[in-house]
C-alpha cells in the first residue's frame, strides 16, 4: 500500500510541475539593465514585458507575473498620485508560455523539466516496486 501510494504522489508531482506558468521578474530596470530571477504566476496572471519611459527620456523595463485582465494596456503613473505630473508611462504586453517575458532570448526548459520530473517518478517507482 506504501508504495502505491508513493506512485501515486510522484504521478501527481509530475502533473503539478506542469500546471505552474514560469516567468522572468525584474521590479525595475533601466536602459537594457534589468535583473532578473524566476519567478511562478498565480493562477489567473501569464508572465508580461513592460516598456516605458520616464521623464520622456529614460527607457524603464519591468517583467514578472500580471493579472489577465491587465494585460497589453498602457498605464500612466503620477507623481504624486493624485496630480497631473507623470512619472512615467508603460505598456504591459503578456504571453502565456514558459518564460516567454524575455527578450534576450533565453533557452525555455518546460520540457526539459518535465522530461526531469517523468524520467524522476518513473525511478521512484521503479524503486519502490
């Protein structure tokens, strides 16, 4: 029963790791400077590329997870927030795969993961039988 149970937790591992949309995160960047980690979206957000600038002549970026119903919109941000004085201005574009938010052209490991993840159960149960 144990191992059968053990089968049945590495089945579902796997389908969970699938479920999670992966996302790169960057609060804040300027110019073609914008640090990044990964990050894994809520259910209801795709990961976005935000571009914009502030004070008319600095580029900003940002990256990370947004709320669907944000999505290709274009916000403008007051300083202070209820004056007429803009900060800045940014559009927010989203995608809805792996790490699709990066424009540096990084590698999408969602296979690869996966692959790691099947081939993992798999020698678990194998182990455990």
């Amino acid at each position: 029963m144990n191992k059968l149970t053990c089968g049945f937790f590495a089945v579902v591992l796997y389908f969970a790791m699938g479920q999670a949309l992966q996302c790169y995160d960057c609060k804040v960047g300027v110019w073609s400077l914008c640090f990044t980690t990964k990050t894994t979206c809520d259910s209801g957000q795709q990961c976005f590329s935000g571009l914009g600038k502030a004070a008319t002549l600095v580029d900003i970026k940002m990256k990370g997870c947004l709320d669907v119903s944000q999505c290709n919109k274009t916000e403008q941000v007051n300083f202070p927030a209820n004056s007429n004085s803009s900060l800045y201005q940014m559009t927010k574009t989203c995608c809805s795969t792996d790490l699709c938010n990066s424009a540096l052209g990084h590698f999408h490991f969602s296979a690869v993961s996966m692959a790691f993840t099947a081939i993992t159960s798999v020698f678990m149960v194998k182990i455990l039988i």
